[in-house]
C-alpha cells in the first residue's frame, strides 16, 4: 500500500494534474487564473479574449486529457506490480516462456547465456490477460471521450493524440522505477527498499 499511494499515486496524479494545467495554459488560461479563481471564474475581463462557453470547454477537455493520463499511466503500474518482487526479465526466465528481447536485454544486464527454465507456468496465458485488459480499459476511454452521449453525460471531451503519448511516457517510467525496486530488493535483501517490498 505504501508504494502504491505514496511512490506510485503520487506519479500518476502529479502528472495527470500537470498535463490539466499545461492544456489550459497552452489554450491561454495561466495556472494564477485557474487555481483560487472561486467567483472570479468565467468573468469576461480576467478571461478575456474567452467567452464562459468557451472556458467551459477547455476545462472538459482538460478533465478529458487529466482521465485519459491516468488511465494510461496505470498501464505501466499495473505491469510493474504484476510480478510483485520478481523483475520481468526473471519472470520470463523462471517461467521458460522465451521472447528475443527479454533474453537479449538478459544476457546484456546479467551477462552469459541464457539458463535452463527452472519451472514451466501459465506466464504466456497470464500476460495474455493483462494485454486483453489494457486494450478493454483502453478502449473504454476512447469511448467515454468520443462518443458524443457521453461528452454530454459526463462532459469529457476527444483528447488529442498527443496527450495519449504523453501517458504512456508517464506508464514506461513508472514501470522502470518498479523495476529498479525490484531488482534492489533482490541485490540488497536487507535494505529499507526491500522490507518495504511484499
């Protein structure tokens, strides 16, 4: 619970806030004339050249880009918790199940060859699960930011392409940080890290 609230939480929501703040200010609302604006929102001359409706609309379509960040920002926690204190590259191993990269980006970080498997699992059918999930969650916020009942319903808006990298940029780091945890842990069994590590 630690990492996921005070390490992971915090990743996710910092950058899902900073995007918010950085498509607003893109589209001509500084951050000063968002945050405390109370009565003063959506007055014509704090916000001017900006109609109310106008105003309206950056801020769905930035709740749009803040939903979408955190959605796609869970894609990298979820596969760096999947293997609890095992790193990916040891999974694949363990397992037996072989992919080129994995034993490549092995043999470069741990040197030698490849070893012998030591048990065979369901890693194959499990990792078909978690990429099904990922595309019905990704899915899913493509439809709740497109469909037009629901830009109504819940006033979201289509996020722009980019805004969608952005997240995944934000999920690949927080799987290398969960990475690195891991691998810490098994070099330092004694550590802080790995006492805080399930």
């Amino acid at each position: 619970l630690l990492n996921g609230f005070a390490v992971v939480g915090v990743i996710e929501a910092f950058f899902s806030f900073l995007f918010f703040f950085m498509f607003l200010w893109e589209n001509g609302v500084p951050f000063n004339k968002v945050v405390l604006a109370f009565s003063t929102w959506g007055d014509a001359e704090v916000y001017a050249p900006l109609t109310p409706g106008e105003l309206d609309e950056l801020v769905y379509r930035a709740q749009s880009i803040y939903f979408v960040t955190l959605i796609v920002s869970q894609y990298g926690n979820l596969m760096a918790t999947r293997g609890r204190s095992v790193p990916v590259i040891e999974t694949y191993r363990r397992t037996g199940v072989q992919l080129p990269a994995v034993s490549w980006l092995r043999r470069k970080l741990c040197g030698g060859q490849d070893d012998e498997p030591t048990s065979s699992g369901d890693l194959k059918d499990n990792t078909q699960n978690v990429i099904l999930a990922i595309l019905c969650s990704f899915l899913i916020a493509v439809f709740l930011t497109n469909a037009p009942f629901m830009n109504d319903a819940f006033h979201t808006r289509p996020v722009p392409v980019r805004w969608w990298f952005q997240g995944l940029g934000i999920a690949v780091l927080i799987f290398t940080l969960g990475e690195f945890r891991k691998y810490y842990a098994m070099w330092y069994p004694n550590s802080l890290v790995a006492r805080l590590a399930w």
